[in-house]
C-alpha cells in the first residue's frame, strides 16, 4: 500500500519543506514508484506511490480538488460505484486513479466522505474555505494513520517513523501502552509506544482547525441492522458465496503476481479456494505459503494443530492445478532477530512477539518470488467464519424475537443441551462472572502469563482502568456479551495495519477479502441462527463451500498454532536469550517495567524441559517481555 504524510500549522505560516523532506526520507520504502508533495496555505502534504493495480501508474498526487488539496493511501473495492456517481465514461475510467476519486468524494461530500467509500484507505483533505484538516481511516483499520499533535501543529503519516522524524520531537515510552502490551490487553488502542505520538482509530474520522480546536467521530459501526429474512436456509449460503466471491475479485485487480497465506484453517483456506480459479480464468497462477514447524511443536496442546502442512495442502490441491504450494520453516530465522524486525518496522513492541521469527521468513520468501500482492484472511474469524454468538437470550434482547425463537428451538442438539445453554447457563453464568470479577483483582489472572512489574501495575492503575473497562483478565466472555461486536470496537485493537506496515516493508500489498466492507454489511444483517444449528458452529461457511473446502477442514475444531516449536527455538540461541536478559538487567527502565526474574525463570525452565507448560510461558512472559525490555534499550542507546 503506498503512503501519506503532511503537517499543518495552526499559525497560517506555510509549511518548511525541510521538514516534509524528513518525513518523506524517514518512510521512503513506503515509495518504490515515486510519490509528490504541495504545500498549500499552511498545509503540507506528501504521497509515496506504490504501484499495484493498472491505474495505480497514473496516480499523481496530492490532488487539487475544488474544496482543496488531498492526499490518501487507497485501494477501493466500490471503485466501479464511485465511476458511475462522478459519470465517468468508460474510456476514461481506466485512466483515473484510485486517489483521484478519493479527490472527487470530497469535493462532493466534504466530511461525510468516509461513509462512500470501501476498501483499504487512510486520507488526508484541506478545506481552504472551512480552513480545517480532515483525517480518515477505513472501516477494519488496513491502512494506517497516526497522529502528532506539536505545539503549534499537528502532523500526520502511514508511518510512525516519518512522525519521529521531526526535528525537536520528544520521543519518551508511552507506560500504559507497554504495559497493555505485557497483558495483552488490546485497550487504549489510540496510544503508540511512544507517548504523544497516537494513532487515529480504524472506522474514525477527525478534523483539525485554528488553534488546534480537534473532533473525532466514528464514521462506521457494526450496530443497528436489519436482518435479512431468506425462505431456505440455502439461500443464506448461496448469498453469502456470491459475496464473498465478489470480495476476493475485487483484490485481484493486480497483475502482478498474487501470494496468499495459507493456514490449515476456514479463512485463508476459503480465501484460496475462491482465488485460484479466478486467478485461473486470466491464465495466471497462486503461490500459497504455509508456515510449518522446523522443530518438535511440542507447545501445541491436543485442541490445535502444532503443524498445519497437510491439511493446507488439502485446500491448496483442492483448489485448483495453478496453486503452488511452499513450506516456510524459519530455520534459517531467529527469534529475537524476529522481534527486532518488528521494532524495525512497527517502531513498537507487540503482544504476538512469538510470531515474528516465520513471518518474516515468509515475508521475505514472498518478496524473493516477485509477488505484489498477498491475500490473507486476518478478520475472517469475525466475519466469512464467525461462530455466531448462540444465545436465544441474547438475541432476545438484541430485539430480534423470531432468530431467539429459532435458537432456542434449533441451536442446540437435543432439549438437554437446549436447557443447559440457552437456559441456565445465560442466566447463571453472567451473575457467576461479574461475581468472580468482583472478588479477583484482574491482577491475580493476568501475573500467570504477563512480564509485567506489579510495581509499575499499582504505579499506572492497571488494575482499576481493567475494572473500568469490564475487561475480564481471564478473557472468558459472558454469554450474553455479543462476541463480535469485539472484534469491531476500535478501542479495543489496532486493527490489522501491523500487517500493513508489515508488507509495506518489504513493497507489497496485503488485501484481506474477509474485511472488505460490502461482505461485512452482508454478514451483519445474517440472522445468528444461520451460524449455529443443532450444535455445529460457523454453519454458514460450511454449508457454503460444501464440496469447495475439505470435509476435514469444514468440520475441524482444531486451531492451528504457528509457532508451537518456538521453545526449542529459543533453545537454539539460549546463549544470545541470556545475553539479552542480562543486558536487560543493567537497564533500569526494563527493570522498572518489567518482572525480570520471572523471565529469568521462564528461560531456565525451557532449560529444565521444553514442554507445553515451559514453551506456553516462554510465548506470553519471556518473548513479550523481551519485545518490550529491547524497545526501551532502543530508546535509552537513542538518548545516549
């Protein structure tokens, strides 16, 4: 995905291009194609283009509209809808960028912009009459866009790094967010690692004035629905097919070659199995890339799939004959020199620090083979998967009285289990919950996988914002708490843009047809008893890709877990983890933040047997801790 960058100053003064320049150098890689800037009033704004579909080599930008200049990083699933509204003839529309109809909805709907457009999108507009900056984000949060409010103005970016970048910044760590980090708490989720510097929440919008004067509003919500209502239940899944269908196509606009992650499960698998004859019908093939163990998965307990070859090769031969299917085993690929690629990259820590290691070995595999585009299947499991929540009670008091009707009578297999589920357990579980909750500070759960310091918890209240929250530490849901609507809280994840930045790292775009907005408004309006009937969940994938999907992988229950050898992994480097800890030690910010003789424990346990229990512990204390302890030695050898 390409780029954005700006600043505007509240004091009418015109923009220092020296300082635009920096924020283009410090992103560059944002830009392989080349990119532009203006700086109009007091307003600068800056593009970094890469090429990816065929009308991305007219992209120029920013563009000059009638209401002012604007600049966006934007891939558009409703571009055929936008064409038709700005009557744009057929000969010219192949011609017209992306970014330019971007210019052309704002100079029709101004700030209302976000409600017309689909796809992966982060803007940036000047109103020269309103004298206001409007910033935007897409619905899922795939394009990023973070925030620095200075004295005297506010900048702007894709990337936390052009933001640092500014001369006389103060770069301390955010406290609150490392330490949400440590419990993998995805709260907060406007805060980066660095205090002051935010990022703008994915499906919300913002406009900045004179002086400063800001708004933030949320521009789209999963909330207020409709339900649809099909005579056949079949009906339900042949829609949902031809959604979804519509969605993959719409992120095959590249002709580039086209990779795509490929799990052992529904999501990336369903992704594949509707890409490849797509794909197939143009004459062009998929390489899908599967991450496999190099080691014995032994943190993989009986419930997942420490190893996922086969079955994704089932979905990758069921596909079709131009799948090419590649192993990726990282062993070539450490695992701190995986946190560091992410501190590299993201400029922050993350809660899944035992992942990085084989994502960045198939990252740069995927690089290798001249892919453009990865297809992938992050939010499936809040959409094309999603289990249904199953409570008639909920859906009764969701307002939706005949779909709690239809659960009560179907969801469950016999009236023993109806009773159990959608009868005493929505009615007793809730009050047990806020019960337990009550009694246990979500301290006693979450010092059982965190690497936190409890001095720094009691220091930032952690323990109180939980409560406030009503965030149960142990991460068991009530019954009568709607889980997806999780999922799309955009206070409470940063979205999927670490995948963003991730690909932009290395040029190549990540499309995620599971997130496109049109299969989501189909989603959300399907009644909850389509997913959940006589005891089977996510129904409505498997009824609808029957014969698409392997039997196996339709009727799994198994998840899969990508870094199950991560313990003997760690083993490998034992030496290079105890230097790492040691230097840790001498660093009185880790020690402040951090419980390091927990970590030191963690590793000497892998030391005494790496098993499920050591290698568990390894993942949630020691990795996290280490992602976070070797971000603030970053910042105090940047001070030294």
């Amino acid at each position: 995905m390409s780029g954005i960058y700006g600043i505007y100053r509240f004091d009418a003064a015109p923009v220092d291009i020296r300082c635009l320049e920096k924020m283009k150098a410090a992103m560059a890689y944002y830009g392989p194609h080349g990119g532009g800037s203006k700086i109009v009033d007091a307003v600068g704004m800056g593009h970094l283009l890469l090429e990816i579909n065929p009308e991305d080599r007219f992209e120029s930008q920013p563009v000059s509209g009638e209401r002012g200049p604007v600049v966006s990083a934007a891939r558009l699933d409703n571009r055929a809808a936008l064409l038709d509204a700005f009557d744009v003839s057929s000969a010219d529309a192949p011609h017209l960028s992306d970014g330019h109809l971007v210019s052309l909805a704002f100079d029709r709907w101004g700030q209302e912009i976000s409600s017309h457009l689909e796809g992966d999108w982060a803007l940036a507009a000047w109103d020269q009459r309103e004298r206001l900056l409007l910033l935007a984000r897409d619905a899922c949060g795939t394009a990023n866009l973070y925030y620095y409010m200075g004295d005297g103005f506010v900048a702007f970016a894709s990337s936390l790094k052009a933001l640092l970048a500014l001369p006389g910044v103060v770069k301390e760590p955010d406290l609150l967010r490392l330490a949400e980090v440590l419990v993998s708490w995805q709260h907060d989720a406007e805060l980066t690692a660095y205090k002051s510097f935010r990022r703008l929440l994915w499906a919300h919008a913002m406009t900045v004035g004179p002086h400063g004067r800001t708004r933030i509003w949320r521009h789209w919500s999963p909330e207020g629905r409709d339900m649809l209502s099909f005579r056949r239940d079949e009906g339900y899944a042949e829609a949902f097919l031809e959604h979804y269908t519509r969605a993959v196509q719409s992120g095959l606009r590249t002709q580039k070659p086209v990779a795509a992650e490929l799990s052992g499960g529904r999501d990336s698998g369903s992704v594949v199995v509707l890409a490849a004859p797509l794909l197939a019908a143009q004459g062009r093939s998929l390489t899908a890339y599967t991450s496999v163990p190099c080691l014995p998965p032994v943190g993989a307990n009986e419930r997942q799939q420490g190893n996922e070859w086969e079955m994704a090769q089932a979905t990758a031969a069921m596909a079709g004959t131009n799948v090419r299917h590649v192993s990726i085993d990282a062993a070539n690929f450490g695992v701190i020199r995986g946190i560091e690629y992410l501190l590299d990259l993201h400029d922050g820590p993350s809660h899944a620090a035992c992942n990085q290691y084989w994502l960045q070995a198939m990252m740069e595999a995927i690089t290798r083979d001249g892919a453009g585009v990865i297809l992938s299947g992050q939010m499936g499991n809040a959409t094309v998967s999603w289990s249904g929540n199953g409570s008639a009670l909920l859906a009764l008091l969701q307002g939706h009285p005949s779909v709690a009707l239809r659960l009560f009578l179907h969801a469950e297999p016999n009236l023993f289990l109806t009773l159990k589920r959608q009868v005493l357990k929505p009615i007793v579980k809730p009050s047990l919950y806020a019960l337990r909750r009550f009694k246990t500070p979500p301290s006693k759960c979450w010092r059982d996988y965190s690497a936190l310091n409890p001095h720094m918890a009691v220091e930032l209240g952690l323990d109180g914002r939980m409560r406030a929250a009503g965030h149960d530490a142990t991460f068991i849901f009530s019954p009568l708490e709607d889980g997806r609507g999780l999922f799309f809280r955009p206070d409470f994840g940063v979205g999927y843009g670490i995948g963003t930045e991730m690909s932009a790292w290395h040029s190549i775009s990540t499309v995620d047809p599971t997130s496109n907005l049109s299969l989501i408004e189909f989603l959300l309006r399907v009644p909850d008893d389509q997913f959940c009937q006589s005891g089977q969940r996510s129904l409505l994938i498997k009824r609808a890709f029957r014969n698409i999907l392997p039997e196996p992988i339709l009727s799994g229950t198994r998840k899969g877990i990508q870094a199950a050898d991560v313990g003997h992994r760690v083993m490998r480097e034992l030496p290079a983890f105890r230097e790492c800890l040691n230097s840790l030690d001498s660093l009185p910010e880790a020690r402040e933040m951090l419980d390091m003789p927990l970590m030191h424990r963690c590793l000497e346990d892998l030391v005494a047997k790496v098993d499920l229990a050591s290698t568990g512990r390894a993942a949630m204390i020691l990795l996290r801790g280490m992602g976070v302890g070797m971000f603030l030695r970053r910042l105090a050898d940047a001070r030294n």
